[in-house]
C-alpha cells in the first residue's frame, strides 16, 4: 500500500507497512514491509530496467527541501519518480498456473482468452510465459481481460509495446531469481506515457505485485510456499470470514511470518544485507 503526493511535474510515492487482501487493508501492519518493497524494487529497477522507467531518487537529500523536513519518515521507504500519464491495464506474466489463472483454466481451459494445453495441474510451470492483461480497477477488483481487448483500448503499438517489455522483464527476473533459489510464478508491471514514451512505472517484482516460492521442495499440483503476502491469505481464508469489512484482526505470529518472508524474500534475490530494517 502507498501513499502518492503530487508535486507537479513529479510524484512522491511513500511505500507504508499497510498490507491488503481481498481488497481489504487490514487493521494491523507488517513492520518494514515499506522499506523492503521500496529496496526491492530499486534493486529491480537497477538491475532489468535502469532506463525507461519513472524513479528519479530515493535518496531523501535530493528530495525537494520541503520534504527533506520529514526525512525520519520518508527515508527508505519513498521514491521521487516522474509524473506519467498511467496506461489503464496491469500488465501480468505468467509462468506458472497459480491463482486466478489456475481457477479460469479449471473452468475454460485458457487463461485470458489464451488457450492452453490439456492436463496442467495447478501450480505447473507453463512451456512459455504468457500475457494476460487485467484492467485496474479504481474500486472492487481489477478484472482480467483478453489482449484484444486491451488493443483495442489503447492501440496495437502500445499494446504489442506492453507485451513485449512485459514477457522480456518477466523472463530476465526469473533467470535470476531462479539461480538464486526462487521461483517467480507469476507478476505484474505498470506502465505511462511520459514524453511520448512508454515508460515502467509503480514498484515492480515485489511480494505485492509477485508470486515468489521457494525453488526448494517446488512440486506442481498443490498450493505452494511462498514469500509474498498469500501467507495472509492463507489463514485469512480459514477463519470463517465472508470477506466483508471489518477483516479479522492478523495475530502476532501471522504479522511476523509475513514480515520473515519478505525479508527472506529481499535477501535471497538481492544478496543485500537487511541493516536498514528494524532490529
């Protein structure tokens, strides 16, 4: 969850400890979770995406002044970025069958309009990563659609643009997060348009925007471990609770294991060490 100031011509985004589920923010947060996200995708954007894309700094002192007077708060978790006119569509990869995608293949045989093979179990790693574009919803959830639906929207050059960075970023992070004992079953990217060009914006590869496992003990055909937020989803999904506000208060020992796997998460794929983060 962030919190975005308008600064003219740029952007503040503040990423917090919020945590969402099932298009709920929940009462409690995970300690961190802001400055991990926000190293995250910095390291993202240096390593895949160092051109193209919004980030201007996270550095504080490089901040407008102003801001530099609520540097206690802003520092680690917040990145000045270029203010973009935000294209209307998540931009998803898909390398495994997991999620919502598991559920619509179970009922259709494709996913977003894309068929595929007979007999995949849920879980199971697709031949090649696929395209399935969602609209971002401004409330209720984001809804899947085919790619055609998304160039007729907004154009075959954009479109066919949107694809193509999505599918090159999605299989360049997987390279490497699969040699460093992780799985990325599946994420989304945003884009803009700034000065014409179509530019990566938003935080990218992050376990709120990801499906991170574990490479260790990967076995199709269950649910698998994971380093992102679907551990709350887990236990949230059986308390007995219809989904509706206000959502069960998250325990101690689920406020914790989520904070472990994000830093996990961060460590594994960063090889950084976590001195930033609270004791």
């Amino acid at each position: 969850m962030r919190d975005v100031y308008d600064l003219g011509d740029e952007l503040l985004i503040v990423a917090t400890d919020r945590i969402s589920a099932f298009d709920l923010i929940m009462r409690e947060g995970i300690p961190d979770k802001g400055k991990i996200l926000t190293a995250l995708s910095l390291f993202w954007f240096e390593t895949l995406a160092s051109d193209d894309n919004h980030l201007i700094t996270t550095d504080v002192n490089r901040f407008p002044r102003e801001l530099q007077l609520f540097e206690e708060n802003l520092r680690g978790r917040s990145m000045l970025v270029k203010r973009a006119e935000v294209i209307p569509f998540e931009c998803v990869a898909r390398g495994y069958l997991a999620g919502s995608g598991w559920k619509e293949y179970q009922a259709t045989g494709k996913v977003c309009g894309v068929g595929l093979q007979k007999g995949l179990r849920q879980c199971e790693q697709l031949h090649e990563p696929i395209f399935t574009p969602a609209t971002k919803a401004t409330g209720g959830h984001d809804e899947n659609v085919s790619y055609e639906v998304m160039e007729k929207a907004i154009g075959k050059n954009v479109a066919n643009q949107l694809r193509t960075r999505t599918l090159s970023l999605y299989k360049s992070a997987a390279r490497l997060a699969a040699d460093r004992g992780v799985i990325i079953a599946d994420t989304k990217f945003e884009f803009g348009i700034y000065k014409d060009k179509v530019i990566l914006i938003d935080e990218i590869l992050t376990p709120d925007s990801s499906r991170f496992w574990p490479a260790a003990g990967y076995a199709p055909g269950k649910d698998q471990p994971s380093f992102d937020k679907q551990f709350v989803r887990n236990w949230l999904e059986v308390q007995g609770w219809d989904k509706s506000p206000p959502p069960p208060a998250l325990p101690a020992n689920v406020i914790e294991g989520t904070r472990n796997r994000y830093v996990e998460a961060y460590a594994k794929l960063t090889r950084r060490p976590t001195d930033f983060l609270s004791s």
